[in-house]
C-alpha cells in the first residue's frame, strides 16, 4: 500500500521507531524490505510519551519528547534533560546496531503525536504546490493545533468525477522538529517521518480482501481498515492513564459524524454498541502484560470492538482475521479479544517470517525482538 510521503523518492534503507516502550531499528538492503538486521532498546516508563492534549483552560496543546516545560507546554520527559538524555541514547545504540554506512534514516513516530484525517473534496488542483494550501485550509477547522503552522502530508486515495479523497496527516513543527533533533543528536540524519500505523500500512501487499489492523501500545491503540489501495479508517485512542479520552482519528470521508439512524459513522456505531451493552465489556476489565507493559483489556477490546462493527456494516462482512502491530503482539490481542468475548476472530501478526533476512532470523523468538514491534519499521522500509 503506498503511504505519504514520496517527495523525496525512495525513503532511506534505515528505519527506527519510537515507542513509549522502547526504541527499534532495522535495516532493509532494497524495496522488498526484507529485514537484514533488527534490535530493540527498552525505555524507562515515561521517557517517551507524546500527546496532543487538551489543557485546563480547554486550549489543546501539542506536548512532544523534549524537556518541554521552559515553553508551557504539556508533558515531556520524564527527568527533563536526563530523560532526553536516555532517549538519544536509546536511538543511538538501536541504529548502531543495524547501520552500516548510511546515517540517512526513515523515523517512525507514535501516532499521539499526529493527526490523521481522510478528507472529501470535490475537486484538488493535480499540483502539489497547489493543492497542500487547499488542504491546509480544510484542516484550519479540524486540527487541535494551528494548522498554518503545522508540518502537513497529504495524499490521493481515490478519484472520480465530482470527488477526491485524500489522506492528510499533520504534526505540529515543534513537536516535529524534536523528534528530528533527537536522531539528529544520536549522530544520524531523519530523511522521511511516518506515523506509527501509517508506516506498518505501508507494508501490506495490495488486494481486494479488506483488511483490519489493530496497533496497540502502552499509550494507545490504532484501529486501521484498508481495503486496496484506499484507508477507510484510521481511529487512535489514547491510553495513558492521565491521557484518557474521547477516541480521535479519521473519520470516514466528510470529516463530520452525524448520528442518525442507519449511520456507519464511528461515533454512530459507538453508540449503538453502548445501547447494546457491548462497548466496554464487563470481562476485559483490568490489565493485560506484554513486553513488559500494561495494556488496558478494557480499552483496548472496545477500540477493536467499534473497528469490527465499522468493518462490518461499511463492508457487509466481518473481518476475518486482525492484524497485529505494536508492542502488544498477536498473542497477547488473541487473549484480550477471547476475555472480551469480541469475534471469534483469527489474530496474526503483521510482520512474518517470510521478511526476515539471516541477520533478522532471531526476531520473534524468545530473546529476539517481537514481531510486532517490527510492523512500523518494516513498512517504512517498503519504498
């Protein structure tokens, strides 16, 4: 599936995601992005943890990586300087370990830290330089953040006479550019930026089957449905215990959810599966363990709830497998859908073993790096 952006060609064959639990990195020698090399470097709780929140005073404030607090704005490392200090590190060491000659790299960011949006316009100007302000203005009216002053992507999903769909993703530059300086800071230079589910999209091969991607940390769980070449779906909850919230993501194409009878908005379906009982089931509650992090059962098998029903009222069929991204793993997602009594639904994991060259043969097994940490890197490297 191809993913914004292609400004720049080819994106570097050196790829590295930050997680809030952890940093990984691979290597790829060309476009079929088999895994020549990989490693994980674990983080301490909160060293890593972007948000876009919203402050006391009702004005949402974009919070990123660095010691933030000089400048007002919410969150950041914990432990100020040290704590940027450990994350550097932690990227240093990841890259060092897959590099070999190029220091260019493709990062890979949490989406907390960016918008995500599927827009509807009659019509867009075929140039780029033409259309990116026609974007930027629909955006004005939908970001938490200042849209002028935001780093925007966008990209053409789907055409047809009287309508264009496109995919927008925007960041605010200073959250941006700390993360630019972090890898920057480890000695190696930041060529392409991606979002976390919009890199490991990236990855798949195109068909006609529909499929449903669940990418799920710590911090937050993305919901994905792509079927072709087009996202019909891209829904992130935030799931840091002082960051819960109201889900946020890419509506389906109009940008506004109007709940009304027969509606397949994701707001609508929420809101029929609550009416039904089923939006928070009462035997997920508590905490699943993976990788060494809490994941919430509860708010992790509602977000994949709300996905299935969207699937299956905008595709009218279930989804008939999950796709597993993230530090969660296909395991763990198997047994928080199970206790929550949502399917039955195959769960397999994003990344397999038909990707994994000789130098990455370890991943997925016990001491190697989790298959499912590898989703973003590897469809970052799909170019």
């Amino acid at each position: 599936m191809e993913i914004l952006p292609r400004t720049l060609g080819t994106r570097p064959r050196l790829a590295c995601e930050v997680r809030a639990e952890g940093v990984v990195a691979a290597r790829a020698e060309d476009a079929s992005a088999v895994l020549e090399a990989v490693a994980r470097v674990p983080l301490e709780d909160g060293v890593a943890v972007p948000h876009l929140r919203t402050g006391e005073a009702g004005v949402t404030v974009a919070s990123g990586i660095g010691n933030s607090a000089a400048n007002g704005i919410v969150g950041g490392v914990t432990g100020g300087a040290a704590g940027r200090a450990k994350l550097v590190a932690a990227v240093r060491t990841a890259l060092e370990q897959v590099s070999q000659r190029s220091h260019d790299v493709t990062l890979v960011v949490p989406d907390a830290a960016v918008r995500v949006l599927l827009l509807d316009f009659d019509e867009l100007p075929a140039k780029a330089s033409e259309a990116l302000p026609v974007v930027r203005f629909r955006l004005k009216k939908l970001l938490p953040f200042d849209a002028d002053d935001a780093a925007v992507s966008y990209q053409v999903m789907a055409s047809s006479k009287g309508m264009v769909q496109v995919l927008a993703v925007a960041m605010p530059r200073e959250v941006l550019a700390e993360y630019e300086s972090v890898v920057r800071e480890a000695g190696f230079e930041p060529g392409a930026v991606l979002p976390s589910t919009l890199a490991a999209l990236a990855g798949l091969a195109e068909g006609e089957r529909p499929m449903l991607v669940v990418n799920a940390s710590s911090e937050g769980v993305t919901t994905a449905i792509v079927k072709g070449s087009l996202l019909l779906l891209h829904r992130t909850v935030d799931l840091g215990a002082d960051a819960r919230g109201p889900a946020r993501g890419a509506e389906p194409p109009g940008e506004v959810a109007e709940d009304r009878p027969g509606d397949n908005s994701i707001a609508a379906i929420a809101a029929r599966l609550a009416a039904a009982g089923t939006q928070t089931p009462a035997s997920s509650a508590g905490t699943a363990a993976a990788g060494g992090a809490e994941f919430p059962i509860n708010e992790v098998a509602q977000a994949v709830s709300v996905a299935a029903a969207y699937f299956e009222d905008t595709l009218e069929t279930a989804p008939a497998v999950v796709f597993a991204a993230g530090t969660l793993g296909a395991e763990a997602l198997t047994g928080v859908l199970d206790g929550a009594q949502v399917g039955p639904v195959a769960v397999e994991e994003m990344v397999g073993p038909q990707v994994l060259g000789d130098g990455a043969s370890s991943a997925g097994s016990r001491g190697g790096v989790p298959l499912g940490w590898l989703a973003g890197v590897r469809g970052a490297l799909a170019n």
